[in-house]
C-alpha cells in the first residue's frame, strides 16, 4: 500500500510540476521546447535514480515512477509532434522527434554514467 501512495503523491506532484514549468517557459507555435526539455531533464533524472538505488523502495518507486513519470509526457509528445505534422512543419516536426528520442537516450545514458562514477 506504501508503493501505491508514494507513486500517487510523486504522480500529483510530477504533473503539477511540468504543468507550472510549461506556464513558465511556454512552448511557441514554432517548436515545443519547454516539453523537449522537461522529458529530456526527466530522462537525465530516472536513469540517475535508478542506477543510484537499485533497490525499489516506495520513496525510489514515488519519485521515479510517480513524480518523473508523470514529470514527463509521451502523450504531449505525440500530439504536438503531430500538431508539426498537421501544419505542415515537417523540418520542426522530424528535429523535434530526433532530439526527443536521441537525446533522451543521450540523457539517460549521461544519467546512468553520472550516476555510476559517482558509485565508484
């Protein structure tokens, strides 16, 4: 029952927390950006926690799967990617996926790097 509370509280605080970073630095009609960010800082983040503690604890499972799944969005995504799509910003629309999938798997990997030096 603890894992569930803990993903619950860390999932409100994680939405609630990308909901306040993309009223700050909002996305533009040209690229979205603040959504860019926010999953590539998330991906950087997980793959630090989760090779820093391997051990799935409800504080590790509330921060990792609660507060950076919710943190970060594949939905949001998806349909701003096809939002590109739909106005024909076809260039914006393929940087914005290869920057997404490329340098979340960048980030990750600098995560879990980081994260085992540290170990060392």
């Amino acid at each position: 029952m603890k894992i569930f509370v803990a993903i619950g509280l860390g999932g409100c605080l994680g939405a609630i927390s990308r909901y306040y970073i993309s009223m700050l630095a909002a996305n533009t009609a040209v690229f979205p950006f603040s959504t860019l960010c926010i999953n590539l800082v998330g991906c950087f983040c997980l793959a630090f926690l989760f090779t820093t503690f391997t051990k799935r604890t409800p504080l590790v499972l509330g921060i990792g799967t609660g507060f950076l799944g919710a943190f970060t969005t594949f939905s949001t995504f998806s349909v701003e990617t096809l939002l590109l799509l739909e106005n024909s910003k076809w260039g914006q629309a393929l940087a914005y996926c290869l920057m997404s999938v490329f340098g979340g798997l960048v980030c990750a990997w600098l995560g879990a790097l980081l994260a085992r030096r540290r170990m060392q």
